[in-house]
C-alpha cells in the first residue's frame, strides 16, 4: 500500500508541478498582452492626434482655397471693368 500511496503522491507532485507552469505561462502570456495593449493604445493615442492634426490641416486649406477662389473672382471682374472701359475709350476717338 505504501507504493500505491507513494505513486498516487508523485501523480500529485506532476499534476501540481504541470499546474504551476501553466501559472507561469499564463502570467507570461498576460503579461505580454498587456504589454501589447499598452503600445496598441500607444499607437491609436498617437493616430488620433494625426487625423486632428490632419483634419486642422484640411480646414486651413479649404479656408486658402475659398480665399483663393474669391480672390480670382474678383480679378476677373476687375479684368471685365478693365475691358469695358478700353472699349468705351476706343470709341471716344481721341
């Protein structure tokens, strides 16, 4: 009985043994997803300041682009004026 007892110990002493590296792969497991996690939140903090940056950016040139279109619509007026004043001066006949 003794040796019954002795191999049902050393099938306790393996099945813990087994359970303790479990532990310590799941906490290295863990702790490599945490790891993961820190730079993935990392990452998407540091996108989401790019796509602000991005959209400030898209704005200041949509503000340049409105000016630019108002600026050569009013050259073409005055270019129109200009026009119309060189005809009226021709048929002066000065």
């Amino acid at each position: 009985m003794a040796g019954t007892e002795l191999s049902s110990l050393n099938v306790l002493e393996e099945k813990i043994n087994k359970a303790a590296e479990m532990i310590a792969a799941l906490r290295r497991e863990k702790n490599e997803v945490e790891q993961t996690n820190k730079e993935l939140k990392g990452k998407i903090e540091s996108l989401y300041i790019s796509n602000e940056e991005l959209i400030s950016q898209l704005e200041a040139l949509k503000t340049q682009q409105e000016k630019q279109t108002d600026f050569e619509t009013k050259r073409e007026e005055i270019k129109n004026k200009i026009e119309e004043m060189l005809v009226k001066l021709e048929g002066l006949d000065l």
